[in-house]
C-alpha cells in the first residue's frame, strides 16, 4: 500500500471514530419530541455489566446537563443502565420544568415519564397555574417554597412530600411555615397530614389533617383559616369554616365555633348568583350551655338552643313574575345581645321573615306578600305583626280618553297579624282586612314655574272584626265593620325662585340659588264609627271628616363644579339642600297620626296642638368625597326643639372619617317625651386609616351615650400585612348599658399569602387588609 493509501486511511478512521462514539451515547431520557436528551459534561463512562448481556452502565460526571422537551437536569453526576427505566443523579442535583423547580441531594427519575423521588429536597412550586390579581401582599405571587426529606413526583402536577414545610414567603428565614407530609396537586390543592403552622417558628396550630384548595379560579373547595378571640363572655373561642364551590355561580360554606365558656355554634351560608337573579341564605345555630351562677348553686343562664336566619334573594320567574325576600330572624334577643359583635346587629329588637312575589297580567300588576315581625320590647316578650298572605293588586294609571285625566285603581286583601304580647293570646288582634282604591288625578297648571296637582280617591275597605271605642283593652269582636272614605287633595309646587351667579373660581365655574315652595291640602269625608276600627297600620288611622295642610320651603345651592380644577370640565351637583315645612290638622286626632311627623306613632294619644313640629332638614356635599347633614324639629306648642342631630362624613382613598350626634330632649306633658326614660343623648363615631403601602392599617369606632358618660361600644380593629403574611387585632369594649351586656372582646386572626383568612357568621373577629 503507497504512502498516500495509507494516510488516507488514518485520516477516515479518525473521522469515523466521533461519529462511531456518538452513536454509543446513551439515551438518558425520551422526549416527546421525538428527539433525544441532549446532555453536557466533562466526562463519560461506558461500562458493561457482566452477567447481563447487553447492559451497559453509563457514568456520566463533572457539571452534567440534560435538557429534554421543557425538563431541564443538572447534577454532579448522572447514571443510567441501558435496560433499566430510571437515571440516577448524584450531587448537587436540580430539576425544573414548567411550574416548580427542585433542588436534591439525590434523585431517581424515569427516563419515559419524568417521574421521580427526590431526596433531602427543597424547592420552587407555583400554587396557581395562574397569577393573582391582588395587592394585599405589595403584587407578590404566592409560589410557595418547600424543603422536606423526601419529595416523590407521582404525576405531571402532582407531588407527595415527607417530613417537610411549606411556605409563601421569600426571606431566607420565613415568618410562617407549615410543617406536614402530604400531596401537593399543582393548580388543584394541598393535602396536608399533621400539620403544624409555626410563625417565626412559634407552633400555634395543629391540624391532624388539613385540605386546601389551589385552583385558578380563586374559588377553591377546602377549609379556610380558622380565627381565634377571647371574651369575658365566651373564653376562648375559635371559629373554623370550609368553603364547597358548588358551580361557576354558587357555593356554600359551613361554620363552626367553639366558645369555652358559653358553647357550641354551626352555620351555613348559600349563595348564588346569575343573571336571572341573586340569592343569599346564612343560617347559624348556637347550642349554649347552661352556666352557673357564683358558687355553683343556682343556674344562672339555662342551656338553650338559638338560631339565626338570613337571607336575601331577589330572582325573577316566567312570565314576568319576580320573588324577592328580605329576612333576618332570630329566637332570643338575649342571645342576640349577648353573641354579636355589631353594635347594631346586638342591638336590634326586631325580628322579621319578609317574602313577596308580584309580576303583571296585562295592565295589572299583582303580588302576595307574607311578613312576619317579632319586636321585643324586654328580654323574652315580644310584639307581632305582619300579615299571612296579603294580596295586593294595582291598576296602573291611564289617561282616560285623549284628556289630562288618568285613572288607576290599588287594593289589597289579606290577614294581617298583631299580638302585642306572644305570651298573651288576649292580645291578639289580627283579622281580614279588603281595602280597595280607585283614583283619578290631573296636573291643573299650565305654566313650567308652577305645579299643581289634583286627586281624589275613594276608599272601600271591610274588616272581618272590630273593636269598640269604650274597651280600653280594644278586644276583637266578631262582627265586620265597613268604611267609605272620600279623600281629595290639590299638591301645589312652586313658582320656583332661581338666581345664576356668574362668577369661576377654583372651586365652581358658577352656582344657583333655587327656592321652591309647596303646599297640598287634602281633605277627608267624615266616618263616624272610628273607634270600632281595630288598628293595625296606616289604613286603619285614616281619620274622617278632617282637613288638613302641610307646607313648607324647598332651598338648593347648586354648583357647577371643577372635575380636575379650573378650566377642566364641570358638572352640577347639589352642595347645600334645605327643606322647612310643617302641617296642620283640623282634627286634633288625625295629628296623632301625622305621617310626616316621625315621632308620631299608630297609638299616640291626640296632639296637644293642631300644628305639628317645623322640621328642618339639611344636608351638604360640598365636595364629592365630603358630606355632612343637621336635622331638627321644633314643637310650637311647647316652644321648644324635640330634637336634633347631626352627622358628617369624609371619605378619601386612604382615610374614611364618619360620625353623628343625637338628642332627644325631655318635654313635660309632651306624650313619648315626658318621661326621663324617653331622653337620649349619643355620640357615634367611625374612622378608618390606611397606609398608602396598603401593608398596614386600622379602624376606630365608638358610640358614646353622653346622658350618662359611658360607652355602649369601642372597637379597635389594626393590621398588618407583610411580604407572605398578615396579621389582624380586634379588641372590643361594651358597656352595660342600654340593656346591653357588658363584655370585653379579643381576637386575632392570620391572612397568609396563597392561603387567606375568613370571617364567619357568629361576630368572629377577623379583616383589614382586603
């Protein structure tokens, strides 16, 4: 062979041997390109297995990289046998695909399906395959970081971790962590046994087992976190829940609280919405225990059972029928005063069940509406109303032929209810009523600056039972009454009185002055059998053969204000509205029943004059985030002011400020005024600050009965929310006044990125922040 044959032979098999030794790589992991895993590192090892025919065992060391579909390997060293399904990395090993990343000592992974176990791991996981939205941790997204001694990679999202913690926050030393083993399903939720929270490494929760939801939505099936508060009341309590999602447009939650001292509570709350309307259904059940008096002798408060009712749903039906309800009804006021932290909720002595479904037929608008109110008026004994059902139609008004006459036609019938005393069925004067209205009106005014209205109606109403004028205790009789009223009224609105100031500032572009007076006078046919009327309501206390006026002044400061400061644009709005007016009745009873008067009622004994106070009412806005408003009557007969109040508010980004001051003066021979007991003095006040970071805030409310210098209520509400977590204190004082049972009220409660916080049905304590 010449000397150039040969050359170019070495040259051959130099050039053959890279691509005979490519062919001798390994493949490490499948693909579902098709392709193989393309690896770097700085040595490679190929040794046969003796005993196995076939079986090469391949080393691969020194800063090994794999990289395959979205899956990225690196490790001091990788090892593979060709007819085994796993790889070995060793060393400094990381694996990352979409979604989480893994950090090990040591791991074995499954060349076709990626599965694995990593041990003496930590790591990366995105919770949520999608991003959150909110702002209540500074636009952080809550991925949470592991580490554990074990971590097995099951499925494509799913992940099993053995003894190891779990937490939301960046720090290389977190503020809170959860110790567990469990199952970690990407995008799905977390199954957590023995689980432990830890804040700055402090235990303060222990759950055998825990579920939490961690789906895109953000309306996750699984508990929510629990709050825990402590009264001079209850003790300790702790409040837990767990949310179901029950569809894209309803879900349902169900509570539970323990208070040490005083019980046990459950509760569920439904709600739906879609766009045929919107229901919410919160019912709770408090199973109080019986407490003992000092020294263990006498039962101080009996075991009882107390529910709650809620609910609110406004849906529409075929045919252009719609059911709307309106309920918040509860069994004992004292249980009502004694568990819930709203000073208005324990507070409220009225209990009610609302229902009603109307719609129209044609050119009549029918409905059935059954109501049910319990109002106490002590501890346990209460007074009822309502009606079960009534029947109420309407005839909507037309014009009658091509004249400014319109017709229409209003009428119910149905039982109406009213015991003054559920504990006294001699008290109960409910009955059938029928009232039926027809009535015809006409505008009499030509002119723009003028209105003048004219009605007159007839009213035919029977009652299924009467009473009569000389039994003071108004018992029912069974005989039926019947009453034909003829009302008429003319409504006279203005001339209206305006000026336009033209001047521009930096607050308005110009303003005007508008006043408006008005008057009405209405008159009604006599009745002579008043007093055998059984009074239930306003229907009732329409008094015959009686003339009466009410007038009074209208003034409006309007603005046309600046949007965004001199020469932007500019809108009208009212800065400063006040309205004066009074009545007058010929009959000295019908003043008793003076609608407009709010301080009159269905039984008050005659007036003393035929004039009823002058009201004022005021009320100012003179900015779009400020508000403020004085009311205030003055009796003539008396010559003095029944009462007043005022209130104002502001409301800014940042800062919301409201408070109000009441007083209702003592009037000697005035009836509801007369009596020390009818006078109140109150000073209510509420404000809440935020800081711009929107990481830490707080609230201050308080409601102060001046007539005896002592709170009823103060609350204090702060949080913080830091980078992955939050925390929020509620401390509440309330007086023993006003019939309210003093209590001292603590409670804190955890919001934890990813995770949450709630607040249940029972007054637990909880917000801020959100």
């Amino acid at each position: 062979m010449s000397k150039s044959v040969r050359v170019l032979a070495i040259l051959a098999l130099l050039a053959a041997w890279p691509m005979a030794a490519l062919a001798q790589q390994p493949e490490l992991m499948q693909c579902k390109t098709g392709i193989g895993a393309s690896y770097k590192s700085e040595t490679h090892e190929r040794l046969k297995i003796k005993g196995r025919e076939g079986a090469v065992r391949y080393i691969i060391s020194g800063d090994v990289l794999i990289t395959c579909d979205d899956i990225t390997v690196a490790a001091d060293e990788i090892e593979s046998i060709s007819d085994e399904p796993t790889l070995t990395a060793r060393g400094h090993v990381v694996f990352k695909q979409t979604g989480f990343a893994i950090t090990a000592d040591l791991s074995v992974v499954n060349r076709s399906t990626h599965l694995g176990v990593f041990f003496n791991v930590s790591g990366t996981i995105r919770m949520s395959e999608s991003r959150s939205h909110g702002d209540l941790f500074g636009g952080l997204e809550p991925d949470a970081y592991f580490s554990g001694d074990k971590l097995e990679k099951t499925g494509p999202k799913t992940f099993v971790l053995t003894n190891g913690v779990l937490t939301t926050c960046t720090q290389p030393t977190p503020r809170w962590y959860m110790s567990f083993s469990g199952t970690i399903t990407q995008g799905k939720h977390v199954y957590m046994r023995n689980l432990v929270l830890r804040v700055k490494s402090v235990p303060l929760l222990y759950l055998p087992a825990f579920y939490y939801p961690i789906t895109e939505e953000g309306r996750n099936t699984g508990f929510l976190m629990p709050t825990y508060g402590s009264t001079s009341v209850d003790g300790f309590t702790l409040s837990n829940a767990f949310f179901l999602v029950l569809g894209r447009s309803m879900d349902a939650t169900f509570f539970h609280d323990y208070r040490q001292k005083t019980g046990m509570g459950f509760g569920t709350e439904y709600r739906y919405r879609e766009t045929s309307g919107t229901g919410n259904f919160n019912f709770s059940l408090f199973n109080q225990k019986a407490q003992l008096a000092v020294g263990n002798t006498t039962v101080a408060r009996a075991a009882e059972t107390h529910y709650n009712l809620d609910a609110r749903v406004n849906q529409r039906l075929g045919h252009g029928f719609q059911l709307v309800s309106n309920d918040h009804y509860f069994s004992s006021a004292t249980a009502q005063q004694t568990y819930q932290q709203n000073l208005y909720d324990l507070s409220l002595r009225q209990s009610r069940l609302n229902v009603g479904l109307n719609g129209n037929l044609q050119r009549f608008r029918i409905g059935v509406v059954a109501n049910l109110a319990d109002t106490y008026t002590g501890q346990t004994s209460a007074q009822r109303s309502g009606s079960l059902p009534t029947v109420t139609f309407n005839l909507g008004r037309k014009p009658i032929g091509r004249s400014k006459v319109s017709f229409q036609v209003d009428g119910s019938s149905g039982y109406l209810i009213r015991q003054d005393n559920l504990d006294d069925p001699a008290t109960n004067h409910s009955l059938w009523r029928t009232d039926v209205m027809p009535a015809i009106s006409a505008p009499l005014s030509p002119w723009g600056f003028l209105s003048v209205d004219s009605s007159a109606s007839w009213h035919f109403t029977t009652w299924s039972e009467s009473t009569t004028a000389t039994d003071p205790a108004h018992t029912n009789l069974p005989v039926a009454i019947t009453r034909q009223l003829f009302t008429a009224q003319v409504t006279v609105r203005g001339p209206k009185v305006s000026r336009i100031f033209r001047t521009s500032n930096g607050y308005a572009d110009g303003f005007k002055h508008l006043i408006e007076p008005f008057y009405s006078l209405s008159w009604n046919s006599p009745f002579h059998d008043a007093g055998r009327i059984v009074q239930l309501d306003g229907v009732d206390g329409l008094v015959g053969g009686t003339a009466s006026m009410d007038y009074g002044v209208t003034t409006t400061l309007i603005g046309k204000r600046w949007t965004h400061g001199p020469g932007s644009e500019t809108n009208q709005s009212n800065i400063l509205r006040a309205t004066l007016r009074q009545s007058y009745f010929s009959n000295l009873l019908a003043a008793a029943y003076n609608q407009q008067d709010s301080s009159t009622g269905l039984y008050n004994a005659p007036a003393a004059s035929p004039f009823s106070p002058i009201s004022l009412n005021v009320t100012a806005a003179p900015f779009d985030n400020m508000n403020a408003g004085f009311t205030t009557r003055y009796d003539t007969h008396f010559g003095t002011l029944r009462e007043f109040g005022v209130t104002a508010g502001v409301s800014r980004p940042l800062v919301q400020v409201n408070a109000g001051w009441y007083k209702r003066n003592l009037i000697p021979g005035l009836p509801g005024y007369d009596s020390p007991d009818s006078v109140t003095h109150f000073l209510n006040t509420n404000a809440t600050l935020t800081h711009p970071s929107r990481h830490f805030g707080g609230s201050y409310a308080a409601n102060l009965d001046l007539k005896f210098s002592r709170f009823l209520q103060q609350r204090y509400l702060v949080y913080y929310n830091s980078q992955c977590c939050g925390i929020s204190f509620d401390y509440q004082t309330i007086g023993a006044g006003a019939g309210l049972p003093a209590d001292r009220r603590f409670g804190f409660s955890f919001t934890l990125a990813g995770i949450g916080s709630f607040a249940n049905p029972f007054g637990s304590f909880g917000g801020g922040g959100s």
